[in-house]
C-alpha cells in the first residue's frame, strides 16, 4: 500500500515542479 501511495505521489511532485518554473517563467 506505501508503495503505490508512494509512486503517485512521487510523479505528482515532479510533474508540478516542472511547471512551476514553467509558470514562473
């Protein structure tokens, strides 16, 4: 259960990192 709590939230942290700077920019 950790694991797939884990990988969501993982690929949901980078893909809002990658648009922030995006967004800022």
């Amino acid at each position: 259960m950790i694991e797939t709590g884990t990988d969501s939230y993982r690929p949901a942290s980078t893909r809002a990192r990658a648009e922030e700077p995006a967004t800022a920019s």
